[in-house]
C-alpha cells in the first residue's frame, strides 16, 4: 500500500533528515562525518561572500561548526576528500573509487588535454619532478607565463590547466588550500592502498546508475522522477533514470509516496521507511519540534530540486549570481531563510570591512520579522557572524 503523506508531514520529514530543525543533531568533527555520509556529498563552490557554500551547508546542521573541522578531515585526517560528485563536492573517501572511475576520463581532463595538446603534456612532466622534490606544488609555484584557453573558452595559465587536467585524471589530489589558491600532491600517496584497490558497490552500467541514483535520492531525502539540477554530472537521460528508478523499486531499494498536493509520485530510500512512517502516523517525529531559523547555502543538496521545493514549501528560490545585476529581483548572493517548518524568506549578508553585514532582508509577506521569527532570526545571525569568524 503506497505510504500517503500530507505536505506539512512530508516537510517535516524531510527537515527533520537534514537535521534542521529542533536541537542540532549533528556536533563536531564526527558530526561532520555523520552528516555528510547521511546526504552522500556535500556540493563545494570556490565563492566566499559570506562562507563558501560547503561550509555554509554545514554550518546550518553542526552545531559549533567551525570551518577548521573541515579542512582537518580534507586535509589531515583524509576522511573526507574533494572531488566530483555533483559538480565539485566533499563526501567520504571510501566513495572515491566509484567517482575516480566515473569522472576521471570525463570532458575536464579531455578539454584541457586537447586544447593544450603537446604544452599540456610537456608541463605535466615538469609537474611531477617538482612534486617529487616538494611533496606537493601549486600552479604558481610553476615558472611559466603560457597560458592556454581552456574549457568553456577561458583563458587559464598553462600549469593550472595541467594540474587540474591531472586531477580530473585521478593522478593529483588536493593537498591544502590557500585561500582560492591549491595546491596539489599525488593522490596514491595520501589516499591509503586499500581504498584505492576497494572493489565497487556496481557490476554493470546499469547497476552503476542505480547506484548514483539512490544516492541522490539521498541527497535530497525525497525526490521525483523529473529532470533537475538533481543530477548535475551524471550525464544521465531521461530514459537511463527512469531505468534506474524501475531497477531500484524492483528490488526494494526505494518505494514511492504520494504527498498531499503533487501529482507525481515521489520516492524515498528504503532505509527511511520507519522514520518516514512515524511521520505520517504523527509519532513524535512527526510533531512539531522547537522551531529553530538557519540560513541554508544556495547549493544545499536539500534545495536541489527548486521545483520540488516550490510544491512542497511554496517557496521560490533562483540563486542570482549569474543573473545580470539589472535583471535581479533580490541580489547577488541572498540565502533562503529557514524557520520551523517552512521558509519565511532570504538574506543578503556578506563581509565588509572586517564585519559581517546583514544588507538586506525579504520576507515572503512583505512584513517586517517580528516575534518569535525576529528571536530565531537574530540568533541565526548572532551563530552565522561566529561562523564567519567576524565581530558583531
């Protein structure tokens, strides 16, 4: 019997997944890990107003969250490494030969390759005798002034388009960051062998897509069969998913749910069978916790879906940092604003001046915050200023 859900049901489900709403479910380092194995992957984007959309996305589910804790488990502890997932993304290192096998001979490291052609390969050689001798190596650390146009016709400098076309291989990994600057070392140095040598969780191609497709699913936490942002880099059609959905109902990795108010079916992992039918049968999971606000990342992997979003939430979400400045309807980098069980809004926050600056905010009625929703709000802004390691 399909499992039905009303909406407020279905969103507080969902929430409640993400860890963001009532107490933090999440602390720490280990909280981290616990997170990002729960979602799958975390997505990463270099863009720093007010926190990079990684940190931004962890924030809002660890309590205490410090940007420190992440770059320990990237960078020292080797717990968590970044590569491609959906688009650039954190997730777990045990996942890395799943994502080495499917992305390492994908269009990055083939674009580059054939535009730099020979130039490309020469600088590799000069790469690797420098990471040899260094440990690691960052393109400015490469005496050269070539550059080449790499993919999507930008000009890049000659040793960044080969580093990168290294990593997109699967040769390189990232050793640190410096700020925007990175820096690279042989991926079978600090990846342990028995990692790299794991057999995969697949056999075929079509258990392979299955596989990706569960795990975005996890992602999100509740998902439809419809073309979204979703599936960014699995250069998967419309016919291959609908496979992959019919092979994971078939063998009961999934099953489908109907939510009060959408038409199409949507679907849930197996694994969150129970705690998603305590939520329809109003067990406490299902009841109301203690509301709570956050400021959720304009890549959150739980707003993926912006028209799944928009049918459950009757929120609205286009993140404007691409849309010309006279075609905005709000700003550049404005975060939706979560608050109990639903969005109440968005903020356009960012550093100046050494401070963490609230520009602007937009409720969905047009009123001002007041209440409990201002108290919630101003003590999500009191944690996001700590978070971004800027006085009040």
């Amino acid at each position: 019997m399909k499992l039905k859900l009303s909406n407020l049901q279905a969103r507080r489900f969902l929430l409640k997944r993400h860890g963001l709403t009532g107490k933090h479910l999440f602390t720490g380092k280990e909280g981290i890990m616990s997170f990002v194995r729960r979602v799958g992957c975390v997505q990463f984007d270099p863009v720093d107003v007010c926190g990079r959309n990684a940190d931004i996305v962890l924030n809002s589910r660890i309590r205490g969250y410090r940007k420190s804790d992440l770059e320990e488990l990237l960078y020292k502890d080797r717990r968590l490494v970044d590569y491609f997932d959906k688009n650039l993304s954190i997730f777990p290192v045990e996942d890395l030969p799943v994502f080495l096998t499917h992305h390492s001979t994908g269009s990055y490291a083939a674009a580059y390759e054939r535009r730099g052609g020979e130039a490309v390969k020469q600088i590799e050689e000069v790469i690797r005798q420098l990471i040899k001798e260094r440990g690691f190596i960052s393109a400015k650390e490469v005496d050269t002034d070539k550059t080449i146009e790499g993919p999507w016709s930008i000009t890049t400098s000659l040793p960044r388009a080969a580093l990168e076309s290294m990593y997109y291989r699967g040769e390189l990994i990232i050793h640190h960051k410096t700020g925007m600057n990175k820096s690279y070392a042989f991926l079978e140095d600090y990846i342990p062998a028995e990692v790299l040598s794991a057999g995969l969780p697949f056999r075929t191609e079509e258990e392979r897509y299955a596989w990706h497709i569960k795990r975005r699913i996890g992602a999100v936490g509740i998902l439809w069969n419809k073309a979204s942002d979703a599936w960014l880099g699995l250069h998967l059609k419309a016919a291959g998913r609908t496979a992959a959905y019919e092979k994971l109902l078939a063998d009961g990795e999934i099953f489908e749910i109907e939510v009060e108010g959408i038409k199409d079916p949507l679907y849930v992992r197996e694994d969150e069978r129970e705690a998603l039918e305590a939520a329809s049968m109003g067990k406490p999971s299902g009841k109301a916790p203690k509301p709570r606000a956050e400021f959720i990342a304009p890549l959150d992997s739980l707003i993926w879906d912006r028209k799944l979003i928009s049918a459950l939430f009757g929120f609205d979400y286009k993140w404007e940092i691409y849309t010309p400045k006279e075609s905005r309807k709000y700003s550049a980098y404005t975060l939706p604003i979560l608050y109990g069980d639903g969005f109440v809004g968005r903020v356009d926050a960012a550093r100046k001046d050494g401070r963490l600056v609230i520009n602007n905010v937009w409720t969905i009625d047009g009123k001002p915050l007041d209440g409990k929703v201002k108290e919630a709000f101003e003590e999500c802004a009191d944690r996001f200023i700590r978070f971004n390691d800027t006085p009040r």
